[in-house]
C-alpha cells in the first residue's frame, strides 16, 4: 500500500516539474502578480482586455485554419515545384517568413518545422539547419504585423499607434530579414533533389471560407476599423455555430500569462524606488532599444515587452528591440523552443543549440548595429 501512494506521489512530483517546465513563464507571470499585491493593491484597470480579446480572436481562426489543414495544402502545392535542396530551403523557409505575418510565429514553427521533417525524411537530407534558418524566419517575420507575434500586439494596443506608424517602424527589420535569409540558404550546400508528395487535401471548402471571412474581420479590428468588442462577438457565434472544439485549442496560458504581467507591472509601477530605476534606465531612445534587446535574452522578448512599456514612450525603439532581441538565446523568443522541442523528440540534440546559438548570434551582430543606426538617424 505504501510503496502505491510512494509511486502516486512519485507520478504527482514528475507531472508537476513538467508543467513548471512547459508553462514556466505562465508560472512566473502568476507568482509576480500574487507577490506583487501584497505591495500594492492590484486594480482592474491593469488589464488590458482589448490585447487579449484581439489575442483571442487570432487564436481561434488560426486554430480554425490549422484544423481544416489550409497552411499545409498550400505548402505541398509550393513545395511540389521545387527540385533542389536550395529551392526547397527557399520555400520551406519564407513560407515560415510570410505566414508568421499573418498566423503568428509560433503556429508557422508548429505547422511547417513538422513539414521539414517529412520531407528531409522522404529526400533523405539532413534538416537541422533548415529547422533553425525557419525559427529565425518565424521571429522576423512575424515581426512585420501587429498581429505576428503577442509583443507586437500588444505595443500597437498599448500605444495606440496606427498602421502606418508601425509599418514604418517594422519595414526596415523585413527588407534586412530578407537578405539575411536568403544569404543563409544560398550559403549552404546545393545538391537535386526529387520528392514524391501527396496532396493534402481540404474536405470542409465552406468553413475554409467562413474561416477566411472571420479572419478578414478580425483584421479589419486590429486595424482599428470594425470594434475589437464586435468582432469578439462574431468571432464567439461563429466557433459556436461550425465548431466549438477550437474554444479548446487556445492558448489559455499565454492569456492568463499576459494578466500576471499586466497585474505585476501596473502594481510596481505605483512603486516610486521602482518606478525613478526603470524611468533612468530607459531614459533615451538608444537605452531603451539596447535594454529590450538584452532583458529578451535572459526573460524573453513578451515579458520584457510588459515590463518595460510602463516605464518608456520610447515606443519605436522598444517594438525594434524586442523583434531584433527575439534571436540570441533560445528563450529569447519562446517560439523558439517550440521549433527546438520539435527538433529534438526526432534527432535528439545532434548540436542544435551549437548551430542555433551561431546563426543566432550571427542575426543579432548584423541586425543590433544597424537598428542602433536607423535609431540615430
């Protein structure tokens, strides 16, 4: 009977220890806000509620597409034209780049890393550098939209800026994204290469364009043209009406993650030691973008996003901060584990964190300076 209740509480120790590994910064984000009010008295008011109502709404259409296997059959469609090693890198890698635009990072990794995989088996190739030029290709891609990754997300909201302002900002980190990859891909080695790919094909056409239509209006409220409260509604009918499973499939952590950071950083921010510290670090434009790039590398890029917002109006050079601060260190930007989590359960290791921490590096030594530049002119 003992050694039963030892192996239960044996089972319990190791069920916890992996939550803490997979949810570690929704464990984080949670044990600052508790700490935190016992400082300061937290307030409603912290919350931004349009942030993680547009953050849900995303979810739920991606999951949507996701399901109805949209991404992948116009991945296959691409990839059945392609005949070298070179081509299929270029297409695998800035089908990654254009849909972390749209889909955000971290669905690319989950939905295209997979895809590599397949197709490295079926060519018998090895496609370790392929997995790191797309998780490179993920963070600065999806750093071209507001809706790409959460910390963009949530500097569009929390500032109030407007497409264009934005743009603005972001163009400059894509144009240089595009060179860089491309130079990676055309740098590595070249060989023919034949694949035999089967279609994927899309049963459900009519939730395919529902699904498109809701995506399209959800756009339009990132865009600040239709209410973000609307669109909620619409968004809530509709999964409820074609398919409420996807309610499962949002990522509640990440939602309940962002409340932790709202709640912490609105209850230190009253704190006037705290408050007078953070206001001295980030008192120029320069401190400001060189303090998000280096907090990303050790908290990563939407932490440091939450952190450092309520004390900066430097708002471009925190948004070119943590986009360029998502490469570095693998938690730099927490889309990268997904790809290295994905990596690994196939090859092991197999010196991905050499080559990912190299190519990583290699980024930031191009993209810091001149950001730094574009800063100063």
């Amino acid at each position: 009977m003992s050694q039963i209740i030892q192996t239960q509480k044996g089972k319990k120790k190791s069920s916890f220890i992996e939550f803490l590994k997979k949810e570690c910064v929704l464990v984080i984000a949670v044990t600052l806000a508790i700490l935190s009010s016992f400082i300061s008295i937290p307030k409603l008011s912290y919350i931004d509620f349009k942030v993680l109502i547009l953050l849900f709404n995303l979810m739920v259409v991606v999951a949507a597409f996701k399901e109805l296997k949209v991404l992948d059959s116009i991945a296959i469609g691409l990839l059945k034209k392609c005949n070298t090693y070179t081509s299929i890198s270029l297409a695998l890698v800035f089908i990654t780049f254009i849909s972390s635009m749209i889909v955000t990072n971290d669905v690319a990794l989950i939905t295209f890393v997979p895809l590599s995989i397949v197709i490295a088996r079926k060519a018998n190739i090895n496609v370790l550098k392929i997995v790191i030029f797309q998780t490179l290709a993920a963070n600065l891609g999806s750093s071209f939209t507001p809706m790409g990754n959460p910390q963009n997300l949530f500097i569009y909201s929390f500032y109030n800026l407007s497409p264009i302002d934005f743009f603005k900002i972001t163009l400059p980190i894509v144009v240089l994204a595009v060179l860089f990859l491309v130079l990676l891909v055309f740098k590595d080695k070249k060989m023919n290469l034949s694949l035999d790919l089967e279609d994927v094909k899309i049963d459900n056409k009519r939730d395919v364009y529902l699904f498109g239509g809701l995506f399209l209006i959800i756009l339009l409220s990132v865009f600040h043209v239709i209410d973000y409260k609307v669109t909620f509604l619409i968004t809530i009918v509709m999964v409820l009406i074609l398919n409420k499973k996807l309610f499962s499939q949002v990522d509640y952590s990440l939602l309940i993650t962002f409340i932790g950071f709202f709640i912490f950083v609105g209850n230190i921010s009253t704190m006037d030691v705290v408050k007078n510290f953070m206001e001295g670090i980030l008192n120029s434009p320069k401190s400001t973008f060189l303090a998000s790039v280096l907090s990303s590398q050790v908290i990563s890029n939407v932490p440091a996003t939450m952190l450092l917002s309520g004390f900066t109006d430097h708002f471009k050079e925190l948004l070119l901060g943590v986009n360029i601060g998502g490469m570095g260190t693998l938690i730099a930007s927490l889309a990268s584990v997904i790809s290295y989590k994905i990596y690994a359960s196939e090859f092991g290791n197999d010196n991905y964190m050499k080559s990912f921490t190299f190519y990583n590096i290699l980024g930031l030594i191009i993209f810091v300076p001149i950001a730094y530049i574009f800063i100063a002119l």
